[in-house]
C-alpha cells in the first residue's frame, strides 16, 4: 500500500516515512514500467548498428558518447590533444569536442580502455546503473524513504519520458550529472566536503557545475563552493598542463580549444533560434527573435537567473522538508534556464517531481495549483514532437513549429516563477529557534 505523510513541513530529522511500497502491486508495476523503458531504449540502441532499418536505425545513436567521452580519451592515450580536430579527425566520431574540463577525460578513461563496441555497451548499462542512482537520489531529496520497488518506478519513468531516452539514445551525460548535482545538494548542509567533491566533478561540463555553483554561493552555502573550487583546480590543473605539453605550450593549447569551441559553436544545431532541443531562456527568446541574442544578453541570463535563485533560496529553511523541497526545485529549474541546455538535461527535474507526487505544494498553496505544475512536468517529458525524426518531416507553419520546440522552455520557465512565487510567499525564513537547534549545521 502507498501512503503519504501527513505533513509537507517536517522537520529534516529521524527517517521520514514518505511513501512506501514494498508490498502488494507496487512492484508488479515498478518492474514492468522499467521493463519496458530498458526495452524500448536497448531496441532503439541495438537498431541503430543496424544497416537498412531507415528512420529506426538512427544513425546518430551514441554519438555524443563517442565523440564527447570515447574518442576523446581514446585521442589522450595516443598522444594527442582531443581540442585539436587534426587528431579527432583519426577517429570516427561524428562531432567535435566541446567544452569539458579535463576531468572529463579522467571520469571516462575506463571506458577508452575497451573497443569501442564494447565500450557503447558497456556505457549503456552504465547509465542505466545512473538512472537507478538517479531515483534513489531523488527519493532522498523528496525526504521519501528509498525502497527498491519505488526506485525501480521511478527510474522505469525516467526511461520512458522523452529526456530519459533521448539520453540514452544519445550516450549523453545527463543522468551522471543530475546525479552529482543531487549529491551537492543533498550534503550541502550535513558533509559539505562531499558537497564540494561532487559539485567540483559536475563542473566537467561547465553548463551543469558552474551554474550550480553560482546558486550555491549566494545561496549560502560557500564552504561548499570554495571545497569544490578547491578540489577542481587540485585536479585539472595538472590535466591542463598535460595536454598543453601535447600541443606545445599553453598558448598553443588555448588557442587551439578556443578555436575547437568557436567550431563547435558555430554548428547549425548550436544556432540557438534554429535549434528544436533547447530548453533554456537563451533558446526560447531566441526563436521567437528569429535571432540569436549577443553575447551581452546570454552571459546577463546566464548570471543573472542563478542570482535570483540564490537569493530565494537563501530566504528558504533547508532544515525542514519544505524548505529543502523548494530549494532544490528552484535550482534545478534555474540551472536549466540559465545556460545552454537540450531537453535531455531535463532528467535532472526528476526529484522535483518526485517531491510533488509524494507531498504537493508548500501549505497555504493555491488548491489545484499542484496539478498545474504537475502538468507542467508531465508536458515535456511526454513531449515526442520535438524531435528531429519528426520535425524533419515537419509540413505545417511556423507558428506550429514554434509552439512545438518552445513548450518544454515554457513550461519550465513558469516552474521557476511558480516555485520562486511560492517560495517568497508561502517558503519560511530559518527562525533562530532553528538556527540554534543541534540539528542544524552551518553552511
């Protein structure tokens, strides 16, 4: 039987009981929706090396972990310098190295060290493993008590919404790095190192880390951000220095990412008014312009929304589960406003979800307004027009072009203010009674 706690306020002490389903049907049907996302991503997978299946074969299957994790490293141990496309070029990927930290290189060596057949498989299991961590991850968050059945649900979910097997389809990184960024909020209070280790690895692709780590700082939680400073330079400074020896010198080196960058940037699916995948403000406002922004206005949004979250969010209580619930929510969303994502990297909304399933609003919240941003999750991750089997073939206006490719951008944009409107309105300052309370630690 599920059951949910009575109280969305709970205090962040002692096990809270949340919903359990370790009997009964639970399992049954946890077992199935998992079943049957796996399925759907392994045949999608599998077709995809498979000559003369047409729209089914999906050429592009893997790329991203080809050409962002695979080759990559695979260009390292042969000597070379992955940001130089005279070395990349040697290798069948499909795509240009973009803009990682060398820890990068670091996380997936193991991976390198297979064929590369073997090493797409191999990968595939492995986010699998991420999108189970990833609804544990989430559970906690939600101040739900983990099970397996629900962790099984909850991953089975994810492998069936758009975000979850476009991930999968793509070997993108999605689910490890919303999986690090939970692990930097859950412990930003109680082990602020681990905090700091798990915020320094999500900076790998700076779009996740370093948005994340700007809502942390004005949030209040410095000791975090300066530890996981502190361990990114500690580990990929030395990397940088190895891959500037490759390319002669560091001005070389430079020269030669930024120049990868500029190329990587310049590609016609990175045109953020053309392109369909984009959630954030960038790619929203930019369709509708017909333009791209400038440089000015990307790096004002870019700032500016992690800003406003941290702000809010330092007003929030994290000691009570309402607090923590509203916290996460607005930075997961912001996170995802503010800089160059794809709809992919919206598996990283899986534990805002969850927390709105298992307990709804903050007290005081508008009756049914919980439905409403229920169906503003429900909307993207169901969203299978904006793909690019479908688009490609696309006949109608573009206005209906438009009102595809900017619904996820702007059902995620009203979460942030949605969240952001309750938090000021309905979210508690940290009283001093809790303040001083043993439980509380200090950020």
């Amino acid at each position: 039987m599920t059951t949910v706690h009575p109280s969305p306020d709970v205090p962040l002490q002692g096990k809270n009981p949340g919903l359990r389903g370790s009997r009964g049907w639970l399992p049954w049907v946890a077992g199935a929706v998992f079943a049957l996302g796996l399925a759907m991503a392994a045949l999608r997978v599998g077709l995809g090396f498979v000559p003369g299946t047409g729209s089914l074969g999906a050429d592009w299957v893997m790329t991203d972990f080809y050409s962002s994790m695979y080759y990559p490293v695979r260009a390292v141990l042969d000597g070379g310098n992955p940001h130089d496309a005279s070395w990349l070029e040697q290798y069948p990927g499909r795509d240009r190295y973009g803009p990682f930290l060398p820890v990068n290189l670091l996380i997936h060596l193991p991976f390198a060290l297979l064929t590369p057949e073997t090493a797409g498989q191999v990968y595939f299991a492995f986010s699998i493993l991420m999108a189970l961590l990833l609804a544990a991850l989430s559970l906690r968050l939600a101040g739900v008590t983990v099970t397996a059945s629900l962790a099984v649900l909850v991953a089975g979910l994810v492998l069936l919404s758009r975000p979850g097997h476009w991930t999968l389809m793509l070997g993108q990184h999605a689910i490890l790095l919303a999986c690090l960024s939970y692990v930097a909020l859950l412990n930003a209070r109680s082990a602020p190192l681990l905090s700091g280790l798990a915020l320094s690895l999500a900076a790998y692709k700076p779009n996740f880390g370093v948005p994340l780590a700007l809502i942390m700082l004005v949030g209040g939680h410095v000791r975090v951000v300066t530890t996981g400073a502190a361990i990114g330079l500690a580990v990929n400074l030395p990397l940088y220095w190895i891959l500037a020896s490759r390319a002669g010198g560091f001005r070389r080196f430079f020269e030669t990412m930024i120049g990868s960058y500029q190329k990587w940037q310049a590609r016609f699916n990175q045109d953020p008014s053309t392109n369909y995948g984009l959630v954030d403000v960038d790619g929203l406002i930019s369709r509708f312009m017909g333009q791209s922004l400038d440089s000015g206005a990307r790096i004002l949004l870019a700032i500016g929304i992690p800003i406003v979250a941290g702000l809010v969010i330092r007003r929030l209580d994290w000691d009570r589960q309402t607090g923590r619930d509203l916290a996460v929510a607005i930075a997961c969303t912001a996170l995802l406003l503010s800089t160059h994502h794809l709809g992919y990297d919206m598996v990283i909304l899986t534990a805002p979800v969850v927390a709105l399933v298992a307990r709804g609003l903050p007290p005081g919240a508008p009756s049914g307004l919980r439905w409403v941003f229920l169906a503003l999750y429900v909307i993207p991750a169901l969203n299978w027009a904006a793909t690019r089997g479908v688009l490609h073939n696309w006949g109608g206006s573009r206005a209906a072009w438009l009102a595809i490719t900017s619904i996820n951008g702007l059902c995620l944009a009203a979460l942030f203010f949605g969240y952001v409107w309750l938090a000021l309105a309905h979210g508690r300052r940290p009283s001093p009674t809790t303040s001083a309370s043993p439980s509380a630690q200090p950020a």
